[in-house]
C-alpha cells in the first residue's frame, strides 16, 4: 500500500474557509486512500469538512498532507493542485 507525504501552501487569501473545504472533501469522495492534514502539530481527517475548519488554517501556511492507500498518488496529485489552483478563486 502506498504512503504519500506532500508539503503544500495555502494560497488562497482567505485560507482553508467553508469552499475549498467542501472543494477537497468533494475531490476526495470517489477515492478510497486515507488522507490526512497536518498542521501546527494537528492531525485531521482531510475527509471532514469541520476537522479542516477547525484547522483555522490562513493564508500561507504550510500544510502536510499523507495520504494513504492504492489510490494515495491520484488523491495527492490532486488536492496539490487544488491548492496551486486556490480552489478555484483565483
């Protein structure tokens, strides 16, 4: 089974608010990996939109995501680029 560690940053002026949590759980739904966030020594189920609003996570912050599982690399791929794409609110 594969594990994968990626660093991303948040780019989005408003950080990880109500959207682009909905946008990563959405992205998540039809994989099976497990995928978590980490940041600021917190560790949260990427699966739950309320666990990444609790993250309170702003603008330029640093956020690890490990996903793990046959399809971890897709799920990864694409949340990295939900992030480089700020979830759409460039």
């Amino acid at each position: 089974m594969a594990k994968i560690v990626q660093k991303v940053k948040v780019k989005n002026p408003l950080g990880l608010h109500t959207r682009p949590a909905a946008w990563i759980v959405k992205i998540l739904q039809p994989l099976k990996s497990a995928v978590s966030f980490t940041y600021r020594e917190e560790t949260i189920n990427a699966r739950s939109i309320m666990s990444i609003l609790m993250l309170a996570a702003k603008k330029n912050s640093q956020i690890v995501i490990t996903a793990e599982g046959n399809d971890a690399e897709t799920a990864v791929k694409m949340l990295v680029q939900a992030f480089e794409e700020e979830f759409g609110e460039k």
